[in-house]
C-alpha cells in the first residue's frame, strides 16, 4: 500500500470513509483499516484536526501571529526564551525559527 498517499489523503480529508479510501489507494477496505491503524499505532497519525471558520459563528475569536526577535543563549539557544514566551495563557501555538525575515 502506497503509505504516503494513504497520509496525503487523510491530512486533506480526515473525515473521509474507508471505502473511499479504499477507492482511491485501490486497495481493500481490510487493508486500509490495518494500515491506518499501524499507523495510529506508531503515531505517525497524530490526531485528526477540525478547522472552523469563527466568522460563521457567533464567538468573537481572534488569532494572531507574532514575531519576537531574540538572541540564543549559550548551551540553552531558544529554549529559555521559549519556555518563558510558553507560560502565557493566551498562546496556543509556538514555533521556533531561526534566520532573516
């Protein structure tokens, strides 16, 4: 079974049926519910994510990115300054990158 396919499917459609996927990697429903649970199993699947669009609804939300410009610290680099950034409530998400923006 073509793995890559079968996560390139489930990360565009994650709600998408066995019998469709078995469909479209032309192979059998047993085999695909195997191979998904592999790979759920070795978490190679991680989770399966909802996407909503707050505009639609009636919840005030609001998201932001926001870049901080920080120098590394010998032998720590970006931890401490990420573990510091980590400890408010208001962030959901922190990414670490490195270079000229």
């Amino acid at each position: 079974m073509d793995e890559l396919r079968l996560l390139q499917v489930l990360e565009n459609d994650p709600r998408i049926s066995i019998t469709d996927l078995a469909d479209i990697l032309n192979e059998t429903e047993e085999s695909v519910v195997r191979t998904k649970r592999r790979l759920e199993e070795e978490k190679i699947i991680c989770g399966y994510h909802t996407v909503i669009n707050w505009d639609k609804t009636n919840r005030d939300h609001c998201m932001a990115i926001i870049e901080v410009g920080a120098q590394p610290e010998r032998e720590n680099g970006y931890d401490n300054v990420a573990a510091e950034i980590s400890k408010f409530p208001e962030v959901s998400s922190l990414y670490l990158m490195s270079g000229k923006s």
